[in-house]
C-alpha cells in the first residue's frame, strides 16, 4: 500500500511538473487573451455610455435613438453593431497583437478615445506598449496624442481634464514602466546568473584539467620512474644470475613491470587529455584471465580456479570489470596472506556474472586486512555504476573473500539478489 501510494505520488508530482511548465511556456499567450477578453463589458458600457454625452461623435450619435425609432429592428440592431460591437471587439482583437504589432492597438484606441470617449483601450494600450517596448520616445509620443484626445472628447474644467489624464493615462504607463523595468532587470539577473555559472564549470574545468595534468606529473615523476628501475635490475639479475628459478623469477619481474609501465603509460595520457597518448592496446578481459592467473601461480601462489554455468560471450565492458575484481583479490590475497590457498569462482548465471576470489588464513604474519582501501573502493563504484554489487569482508575461519556481482544485461532492469544454481551462494 504505501509502495503504491509512492508510485502515485510520483506520477502526480510529474504531472503537476508537465502542466506547470506547459502554462509557464504559454503565460504570454494566455495573458494577451485575458486582457483582450475580460475588459470587453467595461468597454462595451463605456462605448454606449460615453458616446451619448461625450466624444466628436457624441453629438450625432445622440440623435440616434430618435432615427431609429422610426426603422425596423433590422435596421437598429445593424446600427447598434457598427457603431457599438465592431470597435469594442476590433479593439479587443488588437490588443493580442500588443506585442507583435503594437501600432494596431494604438491607433485604434486612440480612434476610439477621440471618437467615442472609450478610454479602456487608450489605458490598455499604454500600459502594454510600456510593458513590452522600450522606445520610451514613441511612448512619450502616444501619452500626448491621448492626452489630446482626452481633451477634445471630454468636456471638462482643467482640474477635472488632469484628473481624468491622471488617472487614465498615466497610472497604466506608470505601471507599465514598472513592470517592464522589473522584468528587464530579472531577465538580466538570470542572465548574469547563467553566465556566471557557465564562467564557473570553464574554471572548474580548467581546474580539474590542471589538477590532472600535476598528477600525472607527479605519477611519472615518481611511480613511472621507480618502476623503469625495478624493470631494469630485474632485467640485469635475469641476465646475470645462474639459478633458474632466480632467472625465472626475474623474468616475470621484468615482464610484470612493463606491463604495468604500459598501463600507466595509458593511464597518464587520459589524465593529461592527450588523445595522442591514449592507450591503443586493448584492455584485459575474461580471455586474459589465464595469463593472469599462471602469473601469480609462478609466484608461488597456489590458485585453485572454478567456473560454474553455462560460459558466453560477454560484453566487453563487464569481462573488464571481472578481471580487475580478479586482479584486485590475488593481489590483496598475496599482500596479506603471502603462501594461503586461494579459490577463484566464476559462475555464469542468466544475466549476471558472478566473481568469488577467496583466500584461506595465511601461514606466517601478514599486514592488517583492508578497511575500504582506494582499491576496493574504486572496485565497488565501478561495479555499482553497472548496476551490480560487491562485498568484501573476513570469514569465519579468518580468510577473506571478496565477491562481486557484475550485470551482464542492461542495469535499468530487475537485478538479481542471488543466481539460480549457484552453489557458493550464501557464501564459503
């Protein structure tokens, strides 16, 4: 029940989402056909009530009842539509034209403020032309035209033309030039803001770029350069010694050493960004495993190897990640219990590959097992980053097993905690 209750929360929560960002896209839209809708009863009223008394038709449209009591319905209502309806809706009309082509809904009201004494579309007109433009000396040049109209078609004392200017005309422009400024400045506000966010991910980026650059200097200085060395005098015993294990044994010093010169070659071109010292070899995978494992063997470390299921190929970038889970337990198991058998299981089940390197309690003193070393810890990201898992930890007869799930499918489906048919499953 709760699971569901979650599962419909998150889908409302993504809806409301959805609609708020489709209304956020549309606001401008939605606001022009408000202002053009909701004042048409207001200046409806006005058109019929101040054309009776004021505006330069005022007088000839108060002889219009008498006229048309002598005509038809018809007729009246054809009159009533020309001289009332028509501006009121073209006036309306304009008005979802204010941001586009705003000399529409100037002319227009200020037609209908001089003719007719309708000053809604005079204010409407102000206050979006203030909104929305920002050639203040057009708009200086419009008040005054208005402001003339006011005069001819109201008849009024000074006090009362400069209220009725006041109170129309420049409060609406006021407005307007409030809302505009506050809306040009938040505009420059996000836009300082994106762009001083796009400066800071360039100066990160510098900065990552350069931290990378001092540690591959610092590897190459120092790793790279011990490693040439321990390289080199394996090569000179190997050449100058008489036992043949003392030779054998130098020579996989030497060659484990250029190997791992040649993985740190490549490792340092990707932390200097140069495409041209990117690495060309190919990564180890589960083929390589063979190689790997005779290797320690021939360092005298005794590895018992099992695969269990049904073996396929694999993608390339899981069998890469099983082999340096592998890497990581022999060389842990030999750092901490140098001489202890060691078990390596491989188990292939429906849609995950599973890796056991296990190893018993050493026979002499060791150092301390690892507490979520750098190496363990880089391993269990790397594993959780494709959708499976890894634990590692001591077991009960003091060895130490690390085991890792590695999904061999896409990771965004049902992961499964156990394989079916696997007989090491809960554990050694």
């Amino acid at each position: 029940m709760r699971s569901w209750l979650s599962d419909r929360g998150r889908a409302a929560n993504a809806l409301l989402n959805k609609n708020r960002e489709w209304w956020w896209a549309r606001r401008l839209t939605i606001a022009d056909w408000l202002y053009a809708v909701l004042p048409l009863p207001f200046s409806g009223f006005f058109q019929l009530a101040g054309s009776m008394q004021h505006g330069m038709f005022g007088g000839l449209i108060a002889a219009v009842p008498t006229v048309l009591a002598s005509w038809n319905l018809g007729g009246a209502l054809a009159v009533g539509m020309i001289l009332y309806a028509i501006p009121v809706l073209f006036a309306g009309a304009t008005v979802l034209l204010r941001r586009s082509f705003p000399q529409w809904m100037l002319v227009t009201a200020a037609v209908l403020l001089l003719c007719f004494a309708n000053f809604i579309p005079a204010a409407i007109a102000m206050y979006s032309y203030s909104v929305y433009h920002a050639n203040r000396r057009l708009l200086v040049g419009w008040f005054a035209v208005y402001s003339l109209a006011m005069v001819a078609a109201y008849d009024a004392n000074v006090l009362g033309q400069v209220f009725l200017i006041g109170m129309l005309l420049v409060v609406p422009m006021v407005f307007g030039l409030w809302v505009g400024t506050r809306r040009q400045l938040i505009d420059r506000l996000h836009e300082r803001a994106e762009r001083l966010e796009r400066e800071q991910h360039m100066m990160a980026d510098k900065a990552i770029t350069a931290e990378r650059t001092r540690i591959a200097r610092e590897m190459h200085d120092v790793v790279a350069h011990r490693v040439s060395l321990m390289v080199l005098h394996a090569g000179g015993l190997e050449v100058s010694a008489e036992d043949p294990r003392t030779v054998e044994a130098a020579g996989l010093i030497r060659t484990t050493g250029r190997e791992a010169l040649t993985e740190l070659r490549g490792i340092l071109g990707v932390l200097r960004d140069d495409t041209d010292a990117a690495p060309t070899a190919p990564q180890p995978v589960l083929s390589d495993l063979d190689r790997l494992v005779e290797e320690w063997r021939a360092a005298g470390m005794p590895i018992d190897r099992e695969e269990t299921g049904r073996a396929r190929p694999l993608p390339t970038s899981a069998q890469r990640t099983a082999y340096r889970i592998v890497q990581e337990g022999l060389t842990n198991a030999a750092k901490h219990a140098p001489g202890a058998a060691v078990t390596l299981l491989l188990h292939y089940a429906d849609r995950q590959l599973e890796v056991e390197v296990a190893n018993a309690p050493g026979r002499g003193p060791a150092a301390p097992m690892p507490r979520s070393g750098f190496g363990l810890t880089g391993l269990r990201e790397r594993v959780v980053l494709s959708g499976g898992s890894l634990s590692a930890g001591a077991c009960p007869d003091g060895g130490w097993r690390l085991r890792a799930i590695v999904r061999t499918d896409d990771p965004s489906g049902t992961e499964e905690e156990v394989s079916e048919g696997d007989p090491h499953a809960p554990g050694r």
